[in-house]
C-alpha cells in the first residue's frame, strides 16, 4: 500500500503517528481526527481521507482506537521492518545518528561509519566500527547494506555520492547542504537542515 501514497500523505501520516506515540504513553484510549487536524492544523477532512486510504475507521462519537491505529500506520509505513544502513561521515552530525537510540525503534539499525581520517578509522562509535571508505565496497558485499546516510562536507558530497553509489549504494538520506545528482536506479532524500532552519525562520518571521 505504500507505493500507492503520494509523499504528502506520507509525511502527514508519520505526523499522526508522532502523535498517536504521545497519546499512548498517556493511556489516552481514543483520538478524533479533529483533535488530529486540531494539532497539526490541517483541514480534518484531510485526516478522515488519509485514514480511509490505510482502511481505518473511527467509532462514531469516539474516534480511533489510538494503538489500532498506531499499529496499522506503522505496518503501512513499513515501520517493523529492519533497515541496515552505513554512515557516510564521522563527524559530529554522523556521530550524533548513530547515537540516537529512537532510530531503532523504527526499524533503522546502523551498521557502521565511514571516514576517510584515519584518527577516526579503527575507533568504534556506540559499539559502530569506523571504517576507512575504500573499505565501503567490500562491506556492502558482505553486509548488503544498500542504504547511506551522508553526514559530510559540501565540497565533496558529490564525488562521495559518485563513489559510494558505484560501489552499490541504492538509497541515500543526505544531510550534506547541496542538491545532488545521482545515476538512474538510485533515490535520494536531501535533509537540508541549513534550508529547514531559513524556512522556520521565514514562516515564523523571526527577526
């Protein structure tokens, strides 16, 4: 069923399941879509048809059940199954990754690091081995890992990209500032941070 979701669906799904997460740890039984769309402000309407989409359906003047629901986001969005991926990076936002525990809780498992400083190669972060990234090619083979999270400079995201996608890298979660260009076959989601925070402070109109 996720194949047929648009990308806006999707996002707005993962936002549900945020929610219905904070729920749960309250013992709160049942949710409404208006409190949904209350909190995200979104039109309810919107929540009523995302849900119809995965087959859920409310108890009139109850709502969702919040772990039913939960349940059934997290099988749609492939939540339960485990992905293995590499990181592209030992420096602080790379490290940061790995050390974040929750990850897991959704099915990412990061495997191991790759760097090319050699004060970093040998040395383990959170129990993660820190290879060189000539090594990259030989560990997908023994692994098959196939995705990459790249936490690394600008001026070289695109030559790492070209490397580490010959090397059979099919699935890239890029943190690197720059739009990058990648061979047929391959997908990409660029997490721009620097641009996240500029459009924050647009919308917020920070000043």
């Amino acid at each position: 069923m996720k194949d047929t979701l648009t990308q806006r669906t999707i996002n707005r799904l993962t936002q549900y399941h945020t929610i219905l997460r904070d729920y749960k740890k309250k013992n709160i039984r049942f949710i409404t879509s208006n409190q949904i769309s209350s909190f995200l402000k979104i039109d309810e309407t919107q929540v009523r048809k995302d849900l119809k989409l995965i087959n859920c359906k409310g108890k009139c003047k109850v709502g969702y059940d919040v772990i039913e629901l939960k349940d059934t986001i997290e099988t749609v969005l492939d939540y339960k199954t485990v992905k293995r991926a590499f990181v592209i990076g030992a420096g602080n936002l790379g490290v940061a990754l790995s050390k974040y525990s929750k990850f897991s809780e959704f099915g990412l498992d990061i495997v191991a690091l790759f760097d090319t400083d050699e004060a970093k190669i040998g040395t383990q972060i959170n129990s993660k081995p820190v290879y060189h990234l000539d090594k990259l090619s030989e560990l997908i083979k023994q692994t098959g890992v196939n995705i990459a999270i790249l936490t690394i400079p600008n001026k070289v995201a695109q030559s790492v990209c070209d490397k580490i996608t010959s090397c059979g890298i099919k699935y890239i979660w890029n943190f690197a500032p720059t739009i990058l260009s990648v061979k047929d076959g391959v997908e990409i989601w660029n997490e721009n941070l620097i641009a996240s925070f500029l459009k924050f402070c647009a919308i917020s109109k920070i000043k």
